[in-house]
C-alpha cells in the first residue's frame, strides 16, 4: 500500500472518510454474497438438526417397534414358585406348563470333616506344621491344573490360587468354622473334582490336614418330567427330562427350577405392556412429526438478511437477537425433502398390510388413526379398540407393525418406516452432509456451494483491497499535486509583492 500523504497540502479533506465512503457502495457486492454463505451455513446447520431427529426416532422407536421383544410381549406365573420360577421371550406360546421337579442340578461340594487348625494361622507351615512346597491337581471334568503350594505362605494365599485355575473350581476358608470348603461353580454330570494329594509332614495334605474326602465325585443333572414327557412319581422313570444346570429354556419359556415339586407355569400376552409400547410408538411419532412440520412450515422473513458485522456495530444487542431470529427462521420452509418424508410416512402408517386377512390389517384397524388433516397427519390411539384386537389375536400388532414381507405393500408399518427414513436421511445427506459444519464436507450440494462463495468472497476481497489501495493512490497525488499548486502559488504571490 502507498503511503498516505493527505493533508499537506491543507485541504482539509478526510481522505479516509471519503475512500471508505467510496468502498461502501464497492462492498455490497462482497457483502451480498457473505449474507449468501451465512444463510446456506444456517440452512446446513438446520438440515443437520433434522438428520439427528430423524436418526434418533429411526434408530430407537421404529427400530425398537420392529422387534418380537416389543411387539409379541408374553408374561408368565408360576403357581408354585418354591418349585420353578418362569420367564417367557416372544417365542412362547400362550400355553399352560405343567413340570414336575424331581432333582436338582448340582455340582459336587467337599468340605473339611472338622476343625483343621492350630492357634497360629500366620502360613500354612505354622497352621498345619509343614514345611517345604509340594504339588497338588485338581480336575473338573477335561480341565485340570496342577498347583504349586508354598508352606510360606497363608490359607488365604492358597485359596487365591484355587481360585484363579480357571477350572470352575472354587474354594474358600472359614476361619470362623475353622474349615476349608472347596466346590465346582458348574452343574450337571458333566462337572467333577478329581483330588491328586500330596505327601507333607505327618500325612496328605488335603485328606489330613485339610480334612477333605478326595474321593472322585461327579455331580448331578436335574430331572423332572415337563408336559407329559415323563413321569409325574418316579424320578428314576428313563422317559425323565435332564438338564445340566437349574436354568434353561425350552420353546421361548425359560425354567428356573426352585426345589423338588410340581408347578403349573402358565404363559399368556401381556396386552398391557404391548398397548404401553404401542402407545410410546405414538408419540414418539407425533413429536418427530411436529418438528418436521414447525421447520416445513415456519414463516420466512425475506426482508430480514444476516447481518455484517457493521451492521451489528449499529444495532443494540437485542435489536441483533430479534432480527437474527427472524434471518434464520423458514429456511427449510416448504422443503421438499421433509414434505416428502411426511406424506410417505402417512402412507406408510394408513395402507393396509398386504396378505393379512380378516378384520385387522391396517393400523386403523386396531385403533391407529389419523387426525384432522389440520394436524399435520398427527396420528390417535384408541386403546381400548388395540386392546380388543389383542384379544382377539395376541399377535396382531406384530401382523400390522413387524411383518416383513417381499415389498413395502406386505411390510408392517415400523418396517416400511425404517426404510423410508433412511431414504430420506440419505437425501439429506446428499444436500447437506452428514454434519453442520463445512469442514470435511466435500460432497453435499450445500457445502459446495458454501466453499464457491467463499473462494468468490476471497477473490473479491483481493480485489477490493487492490481499488482501495488506487484511491489511496489517487487521492495521494491529488494533495501532492495540490501542495505543489500551493507552493507555486506562494511563490508568484512573493514575486509580485516584491516587485
């Protein structure tokens, strides 16, 4: 830049004021298209808000309403829960069980015969008077492990090293009984615990200073009799049902047996729990619904732009707050991304699922309604009506909302949602990213067209700098050209006054 030598020539003209008076009407353009860039940021920005939304109610609620877990919810009761408890998933069917427990499962339990110490306890060689290290093995079915015991050492240091084999093999010492316990965590005849004993001072040292039986010992499946199969008296019968473990599940229904007996363990809908989630499905609907609707719908202010930053300079901080409101409002108004999505999610909601017959096929059918068209599509549940349909056939609401069929017309309806909110959230994407911001966004149609505005914005600046830089010039020469005006005519005036 030129230096700047207004003023000498006594003009009094305030050059800086006048070039920047001249750069104003120059900047227009530069500020038009910064005004252009802040609305597409802002418009991005509000796309991006809407892709949450929309992801966050794929993703749970239409995700979720797609589920058996959701849409097929049985409840069970046991008649006899000091016999078996029960729990039943969406297989199950709405059956009565009637099970006879004859055994338990269990795994095999060694504890010492009687008191085991002497007074001091501080290691194994001053609780049991021995001395040295020694090996001992321990096998639960095909797992064994050999373990290398120090005298040195305490009770508690050789439980810990039980513990840690990694063979389903616990132990654990009581110092209040004075006895060491020592047990399979598995059940069933599959587990087992093999004792290899070893030689110490005055005996073996798990038979006689731990006071185990070391005997090999298996351990027990339980046995019952369930539906028939089975007998109701004799536990020995060949026909008995076994199972390793307390614990397991048979056709959707999951059996913890409790102790020996006979219980009726019954499955049924749990209607309640079914409407509640039918009903969550609402108005989890109606709120997505009204954003997209508040942002489709709301009022554009045309005449209200962003603001420069000399504009703001001008303006009180609540003059800046209620104008820039109004700048971001409608930017998506009428858009036809999101007027899209509504209009297909009413179809999906109202059209009748394709292949189901009878009186439920639609989500009118089991009390889903459409409100006023006033309302936006705004959806109503009646639920004494779904309530009826779930008498009727428990499995109705996973008919009308989970089926997945060959096209969208045999879909359920949080099947057809689930696509057609992705579809939409890929529209978005395409327009405006994946995020609100420009950075790493090189593909969505906003981006670019936000980085174009920026490089002309760039370009015009450098521009912009180069004509304000002239008139700096220009006005430079004028008072050079002025001062030597000025001084010639001091000297003309001092040639005639003389002569």
């Amino acid at each position: 830049m030129s230096m700047r030598t207004y003023g000498l020539s006594g003009s009094g003209i305030d050059v800086d004021e006048m070039v920047s008076s001249l750069m104003k009407a120059r900047r227009i353009s530069y500020n038009n298209l910064y005004k252009k860039k802040i609305q597409l940021e802002w418009k991005k920005a509000d796309y991006n808000t809407m892709y949450t939304a929309i992801k966050e109610f794929r993703n749970n609620t239409v995700f979720n309403s797609k589920l058996d877990s959701t849409l097929l919810v049985r409840k069970t009761y046991s008649n006899n829960e000091s016999v078996v408890t029960v729990a039943a998933n969406a297989d199950a069917a709405d059956v009565s069980h009637e099970i006879t427990v004859h055994q338990l499962a269990d795994g095999v339990k060694k504890s010492s015969s009687g008191a085991i110490s002497g007074t001091d306890k501080t290691s194994l060689a001053t609780q049991f008077g021995i001395s040295g290290t020694f090996d001992i093995t321990l096998k639960n079915g095909t797992s064994s492990k050999t373990i290398t015991v120090d005298s040195s050492k305490s009770i508690y240091e050789f439980v810990g090293q039980i513990n840690s084999a990694g063979i389903n093999v616990k132990a654990n010492y009581d110092a209040t009984l004075d006895r060491f316990f020592l047990f399979t965590t598995n059940t069933g005849s599959g587990a087992s615990l093999e004792l290899t004993d070893a030689a110490v001072t005055g005996g073996n040292f798990l038979a006689d200073k731990l006071k185990l039986d070391t005997t090999a010992a298996t351990g027990q499946d339980a046995i019952f009799a369930l539906d028939g199969v089975g007998s109701t008296t004799d536990a020995l019968d060949a026909q008995n049902l076994k199972m390793s473990s307390n614990s397991f599940t048979i056709s959707g229904v999951t059996y913890n047996l409790k102790g020996v007996g006979t219980a009726t363990a019954t499955v049924s809908s749990d209607t309640d729990k079914i409407v509640a989630n039918v009903k969550s499905f609402v108005e989890a609907y109606n709120s997505i619904l009204e954003k997209i609707n508040n942002v489709t719908d709301e009022e554009k202010y045309s005449d209200y732009l962003p603001l420069t930053d000399e504009e703001m300079a001008e303006m009180k901080e609540t003059q800046i707050t209620s104008w820039e409101t109004k700048a971001k409002s409608g930017l998506l108004r009428h858009d036809s991304i999101l007027r899209n999505l509504v209009s297909k999610m009413r179809s999906d909601l109202s059209s009748a699922i394709s292949g189901l017959s009878g009186t439920y096929t639609s989500a009118s059918s089991i009390g889903i309604t459409t409100g006023d068209y006033s309302e936006g599509g705004k959806i109503y549940l009646d639920e004494t009506k779904l309530k009826t349909a779930l008498e009727a056939d428990p499995d109705i609401v996973k008919k009308i909302f989970g089926s997945d069929g060959d096209s969208s017309t045999t879909d359920g309806i949080a099947v057809r949602l689930y696509d057609t909110l992705q579809a939409s959230m890929d529209n978005i994407v395409t327009v405006a990213g994946l995020t609100s911001s420009v950075t790493g966004d090189t593909t969505s149609s906003l981006a670019k067209q936000i980085n174009a505005y920026t490089t002309q914005m760039t370009d015009l600046d450098a521009r912009l700098k180069i004509i304000e830089d002239r008139y700096y010039k220009q006005f430079d020469a004028m008072e050079v050209a002025l001062n030597q005006l000025n001084s010639q005519s001091a000297w003309l005036t001092q040639q005639f006054s003389s002569t």
